[in-house]
C-alpha cells in the first residue's frame, strides 16, 4: 500500500506555544521566519524544512515526535 496519499503530517506548535506563553511573533522570531509562516504551520497549510522542524523541536525543548505526529488522513 502506497504511503503518499493516505497520510498528513500534523503538528502541535499550538498547543506548545500556548503552553509556553509565547505569542506567534515571538515564536517567528526565534525561528527566523515570518509570523505568517509561524500561521500556516499551526493551521498545517504548510509542511516546514527537516531543518525548521528540528529547530522548532529544540525551541520547545521536546523531542520532533512531540511536535510533529504522521498521521492517516480522514475521509
């Protein structure tokens, strides 16, 4: 069974953020992006670089498998 269409990957930047009390500028500033990019993550428009997510991962101070799940997608 093929694995290209039938799975998304889903993140948790949200609820990490909220937790930590960080706003979306403050978050997009550390990272070194846009605030939009920071939205269209959360929103999970967006898949980021293998880089980015492991920068997000450590900005957070969990491990990339707390932050970002594969998942099958729902009909």
């Amino acid at each position: 069974m093929p694995l290209n269409n039938e799975r998304k990957i889903r993140n948790r930047i949200v609820v990490l953020r909220a937790e930590r009390g960080l706003s979306q500028r403050e978050v997009a500033d550390r990272l070194g992006v846009s605030r939009q990019t920071v939205i269209s993550l959360e929103k999970n428009r967006y898949n980021p670089s293998l880089k980015l997510a492991f920068d997000i991962a450590l900005l957070f101070g969990v491990d990339l498998h707390e932050v970002f799940q594969y998942e099958l997608e729902e009909e």
